[in-house]
C-alpha cells in the first residue's frame, strides 16, 4: 500500500493556496478550501503531499493586468511542475475548467514525459460547456492531452453521465466535514444569511429585493467579499439587510449556525456543489435556492430547502414566506437539510480518492 521501493507514496498537488487572513486581496474561495481538505485528507491516509499554488492573490484589476498576473502564474507553476514531478508518485491537479486546455494539457504533457499519473479535480459545473465551446483545434487538444488523465474527477454527476464513454471520469463532489455549533435550532424563521463572493450573479440582488418586502423581524446579513461589479448601493438603506463584510474562515461556522435559513440564488455560470451550502446542510439550515446548475442536483426540493427560478426575486421572497408560514414544512427542512449535509462528508469519499490514487501509484500508470 506504499509508493516505490516501500516508501509512502508522494504526490505533488497542484492548487490555490489559502493564506491566512481573509480579505478582498485574498479571497476564501471554494477552490482553495477544496484544495485546503484534500491536502489535509491525504497527508491523513499517510501519502506525502508537497504543493504548488496555483493562488493568484489579486482581484479587481483591470482587464490587461489580470492576463499579465495569469500569464505569470502560469509560468510560475509550469517551472515548479517540471523541476518536482520526478519526485512525485503522482501529480493532483485542482482547477477550474476555464484553465484546464491550458495547464491542464501542459501538464498532462510533462507528466507523460516523466511516466506520473496525472490526476485532475475539475471544480465547478461548467466542464461539458467549456469543452462543447472549443473550436475543432482546441477539442482535438483537449482529447489528446488532459482528457486521456489517468483519472479525470468532475463535481457533480451531471458531468459524470455527460462524459460516461471516457472510462478514467469518476464523480467526486464537493464535501465538508464541519461540526454544527451546540445550540438548537430554532422553529422559526427570522435570521436569514447570504455567503458567497458577491459577483452580481451569485443572485445578490434578488436576495436584497426578495428580502426587503419581509415583515418586520426578518432580517438578512450579507457575508462574502466585493468584486469588480458588486453594487454596494444595494444596501444603502436597506430595511432589512446588513453587509458584514469577509468572514473570517474560523468564524464561518458559528455564523451560519446563528441564522435560520441559507439564501443563495445563484445563477453563477460554472456553480457545481456551492461549499456555502454543504456546511449550511451540515449545521442543519435548508437553503432557498435558484434552480441552476449543480445545486439544483445538490438540494432536493422540499426536502433539503426549496429552490425557485433563477433570476426572481419574488419566488425567493414567496419561498421565504412560505417557510415563515409554515414550521412543520421548515423543521422537516432542517432535518432533511443535516440529512443530505451528512452524505457530502469528507471521509468516506476522500477514502475512496485515496485508494484510487495508490492503485495508480503502484502501477505507476501513465498518462494516456
């Protein structure tokens, strides 16, 4: 169950880092708090992790600066990869489709040369609409390099039937594993709570408009940090919402665990299994949410919370409402909510990644 010559196997993840402190120059993406637990799970199951970040460490800049801090980053970590993938077993690739032709095939090229595995973790829900968006040339590359990985894992199982002739596809969904606070949940609904970046198509504004037509007592606080199109003007005298800024990530869980109910309808183009929502499952909050992408396959309707159309305020409102009218339906919520939250922790399916990684370790299977 060990690497080559009887030693542990050694795996070379590549991946945003988080640094300490949240702020809007450093951002706690899902990416990196993915990145985060698959480090920490594997260094648990007795692999050697050494990492590359992948980080940029900006955001809102302009349009040119941004493709200078890419192109950068991705010389950075092409120059890392080629100097330590000798000494890895296998290289773990985390990333956003968006940058899999690039990096992705780069890296796919490298570890080929070398004879490692190259494992991919593409996060997010948009890979079938990256990849059908190619031109011939790009699908062709993308056939020929980082598709044929030795394992290619994708967020949600959309993606896994979309993908189901290439063999190497396996589902691996986004998980946590947090602890809900020691506090009983409440049969009510009044204390609702927003976390996520704050670009405009995370649904910001139909939270803001559903919420301020709400009775008197409910009220809305906004976690997440600014982006280049965030419209602060949104809360200027806002009844019944609050900005509260960047949470702190070792505060995220108390916070959630004092509100009632998670708002998030977003209609974010590459949303796959939102982690906002995996720990609000976990604390026992359903969550009213935007039918779209992944998180239309990750809350069951009335089961786990409610989701309504994209881009409508007043079925966010209306499904707020309802939830207000009626606590039987909202403690069954909480309920189905710790449920569903329970199926996406950690263990089991890091379990499985990391036995799927030593079998590639011991075969030392190449790219194809």
């Amino acid at each position: 169950m060990t690497g080559k010559r009887g030693r542990e196997p050694r795996v070379l993840l590549i991946a945003p880092v988080q640094k300490a402190g949240a702020s809007r120059a450093n951002v706690v993406g899902g990416n990196k708090v993915m990145a985060d637990e698959q480090a920490r799970e594997l260094t648990a199951r007795g692999f050697v992790v050494d990492v590359i970040d992948t980080s940029g460490g900006v955001t809102n800049l302009p349009a040119w600066r941004v493709k200078a801090h890419r192109l950068a980053r991705f010389l950075r970590v092409a120059w890392g990869a080629a100097r330590k993938v000798w000494r890895a077993d296998v290289v773990f690739l985390i990333i956003a489709s968006y940058s899999a032709l690039s990096l992705g095939s780069f890296l796919w090229a490298v570890c080929k040369m070398a004879r490692r595995p190259l494992v991919l973790r593409v996060t997010g829900g948009d890979m079938m609409m990256d990849y059908l968006g190619y031109g011939a040339l790009a699908r062709r590359l993308a056939d020929r390099a980082y598709m044929r990985s030795a394992r290619v894992y994708v967020e949600t199982r959309r993606l896994q039937r979309g993908f189901d002739g290439r063999d190497n596809f396996r589902w691996f969904p986004n998980t946590r594993d947090v602890e809900p606070p020691a506090r009983p949940r409440r049969g009510r609904v009044e204390k609702l709570i927003f976390v996520a970046r704050l670009d405009m198509d995370k649904g910001l504004a139909e939270a803001l408009d559903a919420c301020r037509r709400l009775p008197e007592g409910c009220h809305l606080n906004v976690f997440g940090p600014g982006m280049s199109g965030t419209d602060f003007s949104l809360f200027d005298d806002h009844p019944r919402a609050t900005y509260g800024g960047v949470l702190d990530p070792a505060e995220t869980l108390r916070v959630i665990g004092e509100h009632d109910l998670l708002v998030y309808p977003s209609y974010y183009r590459s949303e796959g299994y939102p982690g906002a929502i995996l720990e609000a499952f976990q604390c026992g909050l359903p969550v009213v949410a935007a039918r779209w992408g992944g998180v239309s396959e990750l809350v069951e309707h009335e089961v786990s919370g409610l989701l309504v159309e994209p881009r409508s305020a007043a079925d966010v409102e209306a499904a707020i409402r309802r939830l207000m009218h009626d606590p039987g339906l909202y403690r069954r919520l909480c309920h189905g909510a710790k449920r569903r939250g329970d199926q996406f922790r950690s263990a089991d399916w890091h379990d499985r990644v990391a036995a799927d990684l030593r079998g590639l370790c011991r075969r030392r299977t190449p790219c194809g």
